[in-house]
C-alpha cells in the first residue's frame, strides 16, 4: 500500500495497531478478517482519522464476534466510507456489545440483509442499532414499515449538514426536520463552535399517555 513507503500520519499509525491487534488466537479467522480489511478500497488509499475510527470498532467487533465482523467488512455498503456507513458501524457495534446476543443476529439474519448491508440500508442499520428489543429490530427493517425522511442544510459553521429522520408508526410531523436543523444552529451560536466532524446520531423515543405500547416517534442523524 503506498501511505505505508511515505510518511505514515496518526491516523495511519493507529490504523496500523488496530490491524494488528485483530491478529490474535484464532490464527486462520484473523488472517481471513485482516485480508478484507486490508483489500478495502479507502485503505488501500491512506487513513484518514474517520477511516481510522472504523478500524477501531472493527477491532472491538471482533472481540465480540469475529464471524459477524468479518461478514460485516464483505458488506456493499463497506465499498467506500461515508458518514452513513460509519453511523451504521457504529450502530452495529453498540448491538454487538450489548447483553442480548440477540441483537445484532437480529438484524444480520434478516431476510432484507440477506445479501448484506447497501448503502440504501445504512440510516435504517443506524436506527436499528438504537433498539433494544429484538422485535422492533424486526419490524423497523420489514418493507414498508418506516419512512424515511431527509433534508439537507447548512448553518454559519456547518456547510453540508444533513438530517435524517426514521419515522415508525406516527403520524407525520411536519417541521421536525426544519426543528432539529434550527437547534443545531442555536447550539452552535451559543457554543460558538461548529458541529462536531465526526458524524454524530441521536434517537427519541415517546411513551403515549393513554397506552403502554411505545411508539418510535423519530430518530435524527446529523451528520456533514
């Protein structure tokens, strides 16, 4: 790979422990998991400090379960890096890590991911990986069950912003989109810093009064 014969950044000496961190008992997987690291197109290229990060969960995913990230690293949506693929890795990860083994069988067995995760599929793996009961993993990737809902946007400091909004079971909302995007640039007057470059998600959940079913009302992704 070129950026190894140059000068190697940061990023690229921490790409470079992580890689060989997944190098561990299990001789033969590892190998396999280092191969498909290794033969991705934006590592072939240099490690930017997002590529880098990807790494990392990689390496924590397979702590947990080497099968699954070596499955997840043969993925379409894995081709390129962008900041949905990295929200969706995330939300992969934070199912991997949580005490219900079920969760991320959940979503990786689903028939709609059958032949693995598509760029198209990323926002609705991210809303996934806020979930914590195994059927509504199920029902959120059921065809036609969520609408999604995206506006892009710019503030003073954060040109490119984008939100995206996973709707399951409400009624539409208008101006939730508008909303999020106006408290993004309230907090960034006030704060007088630009969102952070790293993508960045977040979920909301309301609990209806009069019914203990609860409602997914609305998850957000911002993200440049």
């Amino acid at each position: 790979m070129p950026w190894v014969q140059d000068d190697i950044t940061e990023a690229e000496v921490e790409a470079i422990k992580q890689i060989t961190w997944l190098n561990d008992d299990d001789e033969g997987d590892a190998i396999a998991v280092i191969e498909a690291i290794l033969a991705l197109p934006w590592v072939q290229d240099g490690i930017t400090e997002t590529e880098a990060e990807v790494l990392d969960f990689f390496e924590d995913l397979d702590d947990d379960n080497e099968q699954a990230a070596a499955a997840i690293i043969a993925m379409p949506f894995l081709k390129s890096l962008e900041p949905d693929d990295v929200l969706a890795v995330r939300g992969i990860l934070r199912l991997a890590r949580d005490e219900d083994d079920s969760l991320l069988s959940t979503l990786l067995d689903h028939p709609s991911l059958r032949n693995g995760i598509t760029d198209a599929q990323t926002t609705l793996v991210t809303a996934a990986g806020t979930m914590w009961d195994p059927e509504e993993i199920l029902r959120l990737l059921n065809p036609d069950y969520a609408d999604i809902e995206t506006l892009s946007s710019s503030t003073m400091l954060t040109p490119g912003l984008k939100v995206s909004i996973v709707r399951t079971g409400t009624q539409p909302q208008p101006w939730t989109a508008e909303g999020a995007i106006d408290a993004v640039e309230f907090t960034e007057k006030i704060m007088q810093l630009p969102l952070p470059r790293q993508p960045r998600g977040s979920s909301a959940e309301r609990k209806s009064r009069y019914s203990q079913l609860r409602r997914r009302q609305l998850r957000f992704r911002l993200q440049l």
